[in-house]
C-alpha cells in the first residue's frame, strides 16, 4: 500500500479516510479538489487536468481522494491500492449539509482544509442532486473499472462508516 487511490460519492468521507491513512501509513495525501478548483470555484481545463493528475501520480508514494470520473483511469493504473467508499445516499447527503455546517461562513474566508483557497464552503441543487443520483448515474460506472483493476490491485469496497472503522483498526503500518 504505498499508492492509494480513495474513490466514491461526494460526502462519503474519501479527504477524512486519506487523511486517517496517510497519518497511520505515513503517506502523503492528495485532495484532487484543492488541485482541480481555482479561487471562486472555477474549474480547471480538460488538457491542464489531465497533466497534473498525471504529474501527481507520478511519484512512488501517494494516497489521492477524489471521484472525477472521466480521469479516474489515470490514478487507477497507477494505484497498488484502491478503495470505493460505497454509501447510502442518505449518508453522504446528512455529511454534505454536516460539512455545510460547519465550514459556511458568511464572509467566505472560511475554507475547509482539503479545499483549494477562495472556494468557501457552498451547496447548489445541482450539486445535491449529483450526490442524490450518484448510485444511478456513477456508481455502475465506477464498478466497472473497479472490476478491470481487480485482478493486479488490491480493491476494497467499504459500505458503511463500521467498515471503515474496521478496515482501519486492522490495518498493519508496515503493509
């Protein structure tokens, strides 16, 4: 485990679980949002994108978090590890508005960790109803490439917050 890929719906927890990784594994961590959104939300071009995930996995030793779906090859071929945070909707929905709560700030100084600077915390219903449909519209998708990947990578799917809690309790630092 010294390229970790940490895929799933928004709100599911991928920036927390890196985190908790790259403390226990001593890896570096990789948020894709602090490297994909600009000051005041503003996207990065396709080709730009494409470049710097290549650059960022281009290192031995990584824990990147982050869905981004029409990219998501380039950190799966270099991945040894790949782990899909499978929630319910209901869940990754309650961590969103939680995240809401907690990082909103009226002024829009206020930036969680794993963001890039000048995007302060929001939601849209264009955004709730991405995670909303996400089983639907990602989720076949994401399996799909999780089952070419599955015979030279060690893929694990958790479902719920318990396997996380889990995964993590048997987790050997030296692995």
């Amino acid at each position: 485990m010294q390229r970790i890929a940490i895929i799933g719906c928004c709100g599911a927890g991928k920036s927390t679980l890196a985190n908790h990784l790259g403390a226990r594994l001593g890896l570096p961590v990789i948020h894709l949002d602090y490297h994909y959104w600009q000051p005041g939300w503003i996207e990065t071009p396709t080709e730009k994108w494409i470049e710097k995930q290549q650059y960022l996995v281009n290192s031995d030793r990584w824990i990147i978090d982050g869905n981004y779906l029409s990219t998501m090859d380039i950190r799966l071929q270099a991945a040894d590890t790949i782990i899909l945070l499978d929630f319910s909707r209901f869940l990754c929905l309650w961590r969103i508005f939680r995240r809401y709560l907690q990082y909103y700030s009226p002024d829009k100084e206020l930036v969680r960790p794993d963001m890039a600077d000048g995007c302060a915390e929001r939601l849209s219903w264009d955004f709730l109803l991405y995670v909303w449909n996400f089983a639907h519209h990602q989720r076949q998708h994401v399996l799909s490439k999780l089952e070419l990947y599955q015979h030279d990578r060690k893929v694990t799917i958790l479902k719920n917050p318990q396997q996380v809690d889990s995964f993590l309790s048997e987790l050997n630092p030296l692995a």
